[in-house]
C-alpha cells in the first residue's frame, strides 16, 4: 500500500476503533491493514496507536495526525470530483426558484443561453414572491434578493449586492414636492413592498448612522413591478431595487430622492443545497449568473 492507502487505513481504524473493524470496512484483511499503519508508524518515526487486546486508541500524535489525515483524504477526492466533472456532461432536470420581477425581467436571456450551452439540461423555472424552503419544495438553485444567508442544509453565495433606491415620478413630485429629509415620507404618499416588514416605517441610513422614519403608506404589494407601476403613474414614493427601477429611471419615468439616505444592505444570492460535491448543472448555472450580473450589474449602468 502506498502513503495515501496507509493514510485512510490508519483513519478507518481510529473511526472504527479497530483493526479487525477497519479491515472489514475497506475490504481488505485485518495482516493488510496492521501492516500498513505500522509501516507508516515507521516512516513518521512515532507510535500513532496504542493497541491493547480490548480496544486501539490513538495516542497523541495520532490525534494530531488523524485530524490531518481526514482533511487530506476529503481534499484529494474533491479535487478529484471536481476534474471528473468538468469533464462531465450536465444533464437532467434543473429546477430554479426565483421573484416574480427579478425573474421576468432579467433571467429569461440567461435561461436561453444556458440551455442553448447545456442542451441535455431541462430547466424548470418557478417564480414568485415569497420566501420558500429550497429543500422541502426540491428546488436546485434559489434566487433571494435579500440579506445573505445560509443554513446547516443551505450555501448561499452571492451573485451581485443589490442597490435600492427612494423613487417617484416627476409628476408627483412636482404636485407633492420632494422630500427634503426622510421624515418627511410622512407626508407623503408611500408605496411599500411587502416584505420588507411592516408598512409603517422604512430603515435608512445617512450621516453615519441608520434610524427607522415613520411612512404614510398608501400601497402595499409582496410584487416590485406592481408598485413600480404605482410610482409611475404618479401614485407616491416607492423604495425598490434597480433591478426593478432602472431602465425607469433611464427613461425619465422616475427620478431618485432622498439620495444621501440607503436603506440596509441586500444582495442577490442563489441558494443552493449544501451537498458534498456540487452538480455540474448547478454550478455551471450559478456561474454564468455571476458572469451576466456580477461586479456593476447593467441595471445600474443606465442610471
């Protein structure tokens, strides 16, 4: 047996408390397994395990060197996975969940180009507007745009930060006037997405610090381009992501305000399950996100 070979027998004994145990696990017979951990007991010049006819327990230094062990053998078989699948072929079904607005408007040119790439991938793309559980529902990938987050069965990883911005039409604010300081927003007409908490108050910060204003909220709507709409059709003030936004702004439909105050941080991150080795589709899909909207996404660029 080589030096790796001694390296996950003598892992297999310490996990298995034995030799007779490890043997049985790896397949191989008890003499084959003992040799090969005292030639590496040799070769490192220290005793690793301390034998009795009871039981094998590691000593000191093999702690140390288990531990060591173990994260050697789990990096060389990702490696080893991650070389055999890019050689791979993605195939199979890939199912996305993603909001309503981020979807419709911007992932359906991605979609397209990914299975115009990977044309034995068949993509089912859910949209809506509500917070799910990726695993109970099956999805493959999530899209959030929300604070990131991960669980102990999740990874989150985040494609691109998310600006979001005070908007409202021209029209409007010629009629209403524009708000000066954000408490101002109390008097005026305020549009609320709905999960951004209650349609009371809004968080922003400015001047080195962040405070909670109190909103007259006119709106509600757990969907960014229904209020988008409201906004231009001179209905009040909205805070919304310039992925919603921006091509309005281009175009002269909205007008930013209040541009010295943000509201928190958010990002747009696929969620994904937090399996040993990733899919190839998954990964090829989540990396293309990152091409296509990564850095200083074109939304932002049309301000």
């Amino acid at each position: 047996m080589d030096r790796l070979d001694s390296m996950r027998a003598f892992a297999k004994v310490v996990e298995e408390g034995g030799f007779a145990a490890a043997a049985r696990k790896m397949g191989l017979s008890r003499s084959v397994v003992n040799k090969s951990v005292i030639r590496l007991e040799h070769d490192l010049g220290t005793q690793l395990l301390r034998r009795s006819t009871r039981k094998v327990t590691p000593t000191e230094a093999g702690l140390a060197f288990y531990d060591r062990c173990v994260q050697i053998l789990s990096d060389l078989e990702e490696a080893v996975t991650a070389v055999t699948e890019l050689q791979e072929r993605p195939t199979g079904n890939l199912r996305i969940n993603a909001p309503m607005s981020f979807g419709t408007m911007h992932l359906s040119s991605v979609i397209t180009e990914f299975m115009a790439g990977h044309p034995d991938v068949h993509v089912e793309l859910v949209l809506n507007d509500r917070f799910i559980d990726p695993i109970e529902e099956g999805f493959d990938v999530t899209l959030r745009a929300a604070e990131p987050t991960a669980s102990a069965s999740l990874i989150s990883r985040t494609i691109v930060s998310v600006n979001r911005v005070l908007c409202a039409s021209p029209a409007y604010l010629a009629a209403a006037g524009e708000p000066g300081d954000p408490r101002d927003l109390k008097k005026h007409r305020c549009l609320h997405y709905g999960y951004l908490g209650s349609g009371s108050q809004w968080r922003l910060a400015g001047g080195g610090h962040a405070q909670t204003y109190a909103i007259h909220c006119v709106m509600w709507s757990n969907n960014g381009e229904i209020l988008k709409n409201a906004a231009i059709a001179d209905q009040g003030i909205a805070l919304l992501p310039t992925f919603i936004v921006g091509e309005a702004l281009q175009a002269g439909q909205l007008r930013t305000v209040l541009t010295d105050y943000k509201p928190p941080d958010i990002a747009l991150s696929a969620l994904y399950p937090r399996h040993r080795h990733l899919s190839a589709k998954v990964r090829l899909f989540v990396e293309l996100l990152e091409e296509r909207f990564g850095d200083r996404p074109y939304w932002d660029l049309v301000q």
